[in-house]
C-alpha cells in the first residue's frame, strides 16, 4: 500500500486529492495547523479515514517528525499562504510559508527519505504580468503580487533539487481551479455566496473590483487528478495545468445568477460599471475600486498541451458545470444555516 502525505489538507483541493487518494487505496496522512481552536474544515469528514499530523511549514523540526511518522511514497505540497490580496498585506508570512515553507520541506525529504516524489503546486499568478498567449511550461514569468513571488521561488527550487540532488520533485502549474469548497474569501465564492443571500433576500448587494480581469477555471477534483498523474511518471518534470478557456469576472457572475433562476442586465464602465435585475431599477452588483489589486494581473489562459499529451489528463468538469455547482451548494448551505 502507497503512502501519501498532504500538506494543506482542509483546503479545497487537500480534502479532494485525499479524498481520490484513498479510493486508490493509499495511506494517506494529512499535516495540519496546530491552533487554539481546531478547525478541519474541509477534511472534517475525513477522519478516522486520515492519519493527521500536526506541523508547520515554517517549523523545520515538525517537517522532519512528520516525514518519520508517515514515511511517505508521494507528498504533496499543497500548503499556502494562497489568497492574493492577503499577500500585499502579510509580503513577510507568505514569503515565510510559500517559499522558504517549500524548501525546509524539500530539505525533511532530502535527509529522511531522499526517493520520496514530491508535488508542488505552483500557480498561474507567476504569470502575472502575461508575456505570451496563452501560458505554458516555457513562457516567461512576470509575478504581479508578493504571493506570485513567492510561488515563483518555490517552483524554482523544487525545479532545482531535482537537478541538483536527482530527486523526484516537480510542480504543477494550475490555472485558476475553485469548487463548492473554496474558501469564502476567493473572488468566486464570494459571488456564489452572495447570489445565493439575494436570492433568499438576505443579502441587497454584490460588490466586486475588476469585472474585466479573465481567468482560465476549472473545477479542483479534476485537477487533483493530474497532481496524482504527475507522481506516476517514469521521469519528473513540470506541467501547466489549465481549461484552455478564459471567461471575465462579469461572465461567471452574470452565469452565477442565472444559475440561481435570476436574469441580471449590466450598465456603464469602469468604477461606474453596476449591474440590475433584469426588467427592473434593482441594483444587485456594483464596483468598488476598494477591491482592485495594487498590481492587477489581466489575463490568463493556460497551454495543456503536454499534461494532455504527456500525462494522458483532461478536465470533465465544464465552466457551466462549475459554477452551477458552486450556486447550488451555496443556496443548500444558506437554508441548513451554514453561511
């Protein structure tokens, strides 16, 4: 039987690769946070079923405890300081986790157990500044925030350990990938969440930053997938991972209340851009430039080409399918009193 060590298991895409994992029949164990409160949030139905380590990517000597104790054949580095925004505010701690994080785990693998395979998930936002369309393995990065620098180094270091120690470490590249168990701070579940409160009336409002910015999306159990296919390689190596289809913010809004049976007319531009119930004066959607990024990142679109090829991968969950999704969930858990 595999073994398998997730770090940043309660996120949304730990709680799915460990959820694939154990169909496959891996013993699977999950680092976790210590805090004063203890929150498994989306690994909470995961217990009895996982083997939770308590640890920090900033803690050395926990990283090296918790290679002892799973002695695994796969980790995967899902674990992050991952909301954008936060980064401007917290530049240090994200640095501190995103990056020299990636290192002290790639230093517990090198002095514990050296032929473990190691998957990091690096990110789209190194992109940033985009200098080619679309983005794949060989396009220049251009990062855009403290968060995509910090991701930048660790992509490049685990691309560095495997050439300088032969280890079998390697990154996955992912576009923009969300589900019903994004956290309620991203973009596109603050859309879900709050169709679903003006829908039930509980909420009059949706205000957003830039309705233009396009991203590549899918759903995160399909790429959880190619995480896992990339671990099965005879050789390590680095893969985009991506739909190939871009949408703006204002389609996957515009998607999101028809989703939830509600038509919604948009009017102006820029700053002055607002949206209504279609057939009426009611403003449910609006900009605030409060939520525009010091540095914005306009497009991305992302170059499958070689995890298709190579990996043998493909997303079978589309846009449409997504988002309706994510409404649906969002309406269920607003009537069970959930959010």
């Amino acid at each position: 039987m595999k073994r398998a060590l997730i770090t940043g298991i309660t996120g949304q895409d730990g709680s799915y690769l460990a959820e694939f994992l154990l169909e496959k029949g891996y013993e699977v164990y999950g680092l976790v946070r210590r805090k004063s409160k203890l929150d498994f949030n989306n690994a909470e139905h995961l217990k009895g079923k996982v083997t939770f380590i308590f640890g920090d990517m900033t803690d050395s000597a926990s990283l090296l405890r918790a290679m002892e104790i799973a002695k695994p054949d796969e980790i995967y580095n899902l674990a992050a300081q991952s909301f954008v925004t936060t980064s401007w505010e917290t530049p240090l701690s994200t640095a501190d986790i995103n990056a020299i994080g990636v290192t002290k785990l790639l230093e517990a693998v090198r002095l514990c157990k050296p032929d473990t395979r190691v998957y990091q998930a690096s990110t789209s936002e190194m992109f940033g500044k985009v200098q080619a369309v679309p983005q794949n393995e060989t396009t220049p990065f251009y990062p855009r925030s403290p968060y995509g620098v910090s991701k930048l180094y660790g992509h490049w270091i685990i691309k560095n350990y495997r050439e300088s120690y032969g280890m079998f470490a390697c990154s996955g590249i992912l576009f923009n990938h969300e589900s019903e168990r994004r956290g309620a701070e991203f973009v596109t579940r603050k859309i879900t969440i709050a169709v679903a409160k003006i829908k039930a009336g509980k909420q009059d409002l949706l205000e957003l930053g830039n309705m233009d910015a396009s991203r590549d999306w899918g759903h995160s159990a399909d790429y959880v997938r190619a995480m896992w296919l990339m671990l099965q390689q005879k050789e390590a190596d680095d893969y985009v991972v991506a739909t190939g289809v871009t949408h703006k913010v204002r389609e996957f809004v515009q998607l999101a209340f028809k989703a939830a049976g509600m038509e919604i007319e948009f009017h102006g531009t820029g700053v002055d851009e607002y949206a209504t119930l279609k057939g009426t004066d009611k403003v449910v959607v609006k900009v605030n430039p409060q939520f525009f990024r010091p540095a914005e990142v306009d497009l991305l679109i992302g170059d499958a080409s070689k995890a298709k090829k190579v990996l043998g991968w493909k997303p079978e969950i589309s846009y449409e399918q997504l988002v309706k999704r994510m409404v649906e969930s969002d309406i269920k858990l607003l009537a069970e009193g959930k959010i």
